[in-house]
C-alpha cells in the first residue's frame, strides 16, 4: 500500500517559493486531500488558529515549511520578529498535531542552524558544536528547536517526526524583493537592472570570499518527497548539492550570464555572513535516496530567464 493512499497532507507555507515546486510533485503521488491554507486563511503564530487549522484538515501528514524568512539585511533589522515568529508557528503546530494523532510530521530546518565556524563539509553531528553566525542566529536557532522538539517528541510520545536541513534554494519564483532576497536573486535583480540601465558597476554586499552551497529548488521538492515517504529516524538530514561556489565566483558567473560586464564594487562595511557553508549530503542519500540532479549553470539560466520575463 502507498504512503500516499487515502491520505490528507497539510503543506504549510505551500504559497511561497519552495511550496510552489512542492505541491505538482505531492499531486502526482494522488493523496486524499492537500491542503495548503495562506496565512491569511490560518496565522499560524496564533495558538488558536494553529489548533483550528489541524482540526479542520485533520492531516495524516504534515509537512511544514512556513516561516519568516529573509537575507543578511532582513534577518539583522527583525531580530526578534525572526525568532518569536518562527519559534511559535514550529513549536505549536508540532504539538497541535501530536495532540491530533498525526501520523508523520516532516519539520523543513536551515543551514543557519549550523555553527559560525562549522568545518566544512558540514556534518550532522555538528549541529550543536558551537553558536551560529550572528546575522541570523535568531532565525537559525527558532528552527533548530524544532529538531529539539521532534527528538523529544518522538522520546516521549513515539511521535513521528523528521528533520531536514536544506541548504539556500534558488530557481524560478524565487523573491527577488529588494529589501528581503538571497544571494542568487539579488545579484541577478543588480545586474540585469544595470544592464537594461547602461550602469557601468554594481554594488555587493560584503568582500565576496564567503562561500555558499546552493540547491535547485526543483531538487529541494524532490528531497522532500522522499524523506516523506521513506525516513522515519530522529537524525537530523542534510539536503544539498555538496558543492560550494564564493560569493565572487557566484557574481562573476550571474554577470556573465546576465550580460553584465562592468564593474562588480564589494562593500566591506556590510556583513558577510557565514564564513563558508556547504553540506555533507551523504546521509540523505544513503537514507532516502536523494542526490541532487540540476546542473548548477542550468538551474541559473532557468532562474535568469524566469526573472527577464517578469520584467517584461
């Protein structure tokens, strides 16, 4: 019998970027019901509503990625907002859904779970080998409590819970927000607005030598899938390429791709972030049979195209 057969699948967060790619590849497996309800139908900061959303979908399984999410800038600016928001829509709907015999519960972590000065490549067991970066511990740390939660949890209660943490996704619908976006979207965002200006530079936020590993938000949707349906151990999972780029290799290629060919100015007055970041991704191989399949270079062109169009 299916995992999926007569089953009802809340998707939290279903209406942003990674749920997007998610909710095609959770239709094709046909379960009973999916619900993504947006936040204006459900807050999920709020306990009430939390409780009311469960046992309204009464879910068989939920898989919960909302959050308040944002770059370096936004994570610095809302502290506190990061911390309680995400702290609150984890911890509560983790125990709405125990209280409401939900059979599995797939909690989406973060990289920014991770120690400032994490060796690379990032092992699991290294989760809890130090602070995160600063920038956006608040945030790293409300996500991380979650494995705390499911751990005990499924200690206590024999709950079902798994954790997985995804390293920064990219690709078509990304936000490209000023004020709020990634690494890969805002320097596309720069560099085709120079272009399609005539600007002979643009301006980077740090040095450009940390270095990141990115994730085709496609293959994110697929990690997520099978983990669903195949891992049911308390251990922590990192989803990822295994690959890492430095932030000026990263803008070098986008430029390159973009059509940009002025100058690429670094501000060394604002944050780098995290050192170095990229994933020992042997685990979600070896335990649902994950790897990552997009080409980084064709998983930019997809991206670039879909954003030109939005221009247009």
């Amino acid at each position: 019998m299916s995992l999926w057969q007569d089953t009802r699948v809340l998707v939290t967060g279903g209406s942003g970027f990674l749920g997007h790619h998610l909710l095609p590849r959770l239709k094709e497996k046909s379960p009973r019901l999916i619900s993504a309800p947006r936040k204006s139908e459900y807050d999920l900061v709020d306990p009430i509503q939390v409780v009311r959303l469960i046992q309204d979908v009464k879910p068989d399984i939920v898989i919960h990625m909302a959050g308040r999410v944002g770059g370096i800038g936004a994570n610095s600016a809302n502290p506190g907002l990061f911390f309680y928001e995400n702290l609150m829509m984890g911890t509560q709907l983790m125990e709405a859904a125990r209280k409401n015999n939900v059979q599995k519960f797939v909690a989406l972590g973060t990289i920014c779970a991770y120690p400032k000065f994490t060796p690379v490549p990032f092992h699991e067991e290294d989760l809890w080998n130090g602070y995160p970066e600063e920038t956006n511990a608040p945030y790293g740390l409300a996500k991380k409590m979650l494995l705390v939660q499911a751990q005990a949890y499924r200690s206590q209660y024999g709950f079902n819970a798994i954790y997985l943490l995804p390293v920064n996704l990219y690709g078509p619908g990304d936000n490209f927000d000023e004020k709020s976006s990634h690494a890969i979207p805002a320097i596309i965002r720069k560099c085709l607005q120079a272009v399609r200006d005539k600007s002979g530079e643009i301006v980077l936020w740090g040095t450009g030598k940390p270095t990141r590993e990115f994730l085709y938000v496609e293959d994110a949707a697929e990690a997520i899938v099978l983990a669903t349906e195949r891992y049911n151990k308390s251990e922590p999972v990192n989803i990822g390429s295994g690959t890492e780029i430095t932030i000026k290799d990263l803008a070098t290629l986008i430029a390159r791709m973009t059509g940009f060919t002025g100058h690429i100015v670094w501000d060394s007055t604002r944050p780098d972030g995290q050192p170095r970041r990229c994933l020992d991704v042997s685990k979600a191989e070896s335990f649902f049979g994950f790897r990552a399949r997009t080409n980084f270079e064709e998983g930019l062109r997809r991206t670039i195209e879909w954003y030109r169009k939005q221009l247009n």
